[in-house]
C-alpha cells in the first residue's frame, strides 16, 4: 500500500462505523496516525484497540462535535499527543428524514446541530493548529441531496447544501495559509443510513444509477484519501461527487 500520509495526523469524526470506519482504515494503510471522534465510545474504542494490536498509531477520543468546548479541548489533547495536526475529515453526520409538513423542530435542529454546526466547530478547533504549521487539507462530507435536494429531507439537505458553501469559503479563507478545503458527495453508499429506504426505492435509484449499483463506503474513503494527498495539492473549494453517474 502507498504510503501517502507518512508524518500526517488525521482526525476523522463519525470513525467508529461505516464510511468513517472505511476512511480510518484506508489512512492507516497509508501511513497515517489517525485520531478518531465519536459519541460511539464502545464502538470507537473497540476500533482503535484492534488497529493499535495490529501495530497502527491511532487514538479514540469522546467527542460530541455539537459541542464546541469539547472539539476544542480534543484537539488541544490530540496536537499534545502528537505534535501535528494536518487533516480534518468532518464526517459525522445524521438523518431525521420527513416531509416538511411533518417535520418537527427538534427533526431540524438535531441535524443541523450535528451535520452543520459540529462541521464548524471542529473546523474552528483544528484551524489554528494548521494554519500555524503552514500546512493542513479540511475534508468536509457532502451529499448530492445537498446540491440536487430530497423529498423529505430538508434538514439533511439544508446541512448539506450548507457545507458546501462553507467550503467554498474556507478554501478562499484559508488557502494562503496552506489549507486547502474541499467536499465530497457521496450518492447512495451501502452504509447503515440506506437502511431506512424502502427497497422499491433503492431498488429504483440503482436502475437509475449508471453503473447500476450502490457504491461502498471504501469508495468514498478512497476519494478523501486522494483529496487529502499530495496529488490534490492545487485542489480546493470543490465539491467532488461520488455516486455512479446518478446525477449529472
């Protein structure tokens, strides 16, 4: 396996399953030192222990991004451990999906709070320590919803569509600082969250998808790992989506 990120301390939020989980691996293969947050303390914990057993540099540490005392103190602890802080992966994310006549206050705030404001929040925690050393790539994980929207999603497609307008502005905000800043939009991945659609459905979004499949989470981890390397050092402010061709 290349080793893209010998020397590069990763923090990835929402690492404990799913497509963070898949990301945590693929940066650990290439070198990486990897720090995950997560309310999943179990399940994170469990992660690192199995990766440290197996000879990898990692941490877990209890984060909940909604709160910004909290990204701030991790990432203090974090920078202490290891010296560095040089890629943010903003992954963590959830859904509360219904129409807006059926939406409650609570359904919007709670996603906002996590998929948009714990987006900043951590971002503001990490950016000084990039911009200190001269050097850092912000990974922010999008949605097609985001830029094409969603029946019954507009607090997830409002998150969305919100990050990638922050990332547009931080590419600009932080790019003399050696920053670069980009999103990733994922179309229908194989992950828990797609568990929620009716089969008909999905089944119907895969007939629509060109490549005529779901993708994998190892798919999405693959397009950070490329945004966060060397090669991807004169890309930022993009929003690159990976969903089979589904919308184009």
């Amino acid at each position: 396996m290349r080793q893209r990120f010998t020397n590069k301390t990763a923090i990835i939020t929402g690492g404990s399953r799913g497509i963070g989980m898949a990301t945590a691996e693929t940066f650990l293969e290439q070198g990486a030192t990897v720090i995950i947050w997560d309310v999943n303390e179990e399940g994170g914990q469990a992660a690192v222990d199995r990766w440290k057993a197996a000879g990898q540099t990692c941490l877990f540490q209890r984060v909940d991004t909604r709160d910004y005392e909290a990204t701030l103190e991790a990432a203090a602890a974090a920078h202490q451990a290891f010296g560095r802080l040089d890629i943010l992966i903003n992954n963590a994310g959830i859904t509360r999906d219904s129409s807006l006549k059926n939406m409650s206050p609570e359904q919007w705030q709670s996603v906002i709070d996590v998929n948009l404001t714990g987006v900043f929040n951590c971002t503001k925690a990490v950016y000084p320590y990039m911009a200190e050393q001269g050097f850092g790539r912000i990974l922010n994980a999008a949605s097609i919803v985001g830029i094409y929207g969603n029946f019954g999603q507009s607090n997830y497609v409002a998150a969305k569509a919100g990050l990638i307008g922050m990332t547009k502005t931080w590419a600009r905000e932080f790019g003399p600082k050696g920053i670069t800043v980009n999103a990733v939009a994922p179309g229908f991945i194989n992950t828990e969250m797609v568990t929620t659609i009716p089969e008909e459905n999905l089944k119907a979004m895969i007939q629509h998808t060109p490549l005529r499949k779901m993708g994998e989470a190892q798919d999405i981890a693959n397009a950070y790992a490329f945004l966060a390397s060397d090669e991807a050092a004169f890309i930022t402010g993009i929003t690159l989506s990976v969903d089979g061709g589904l919308v184009m």
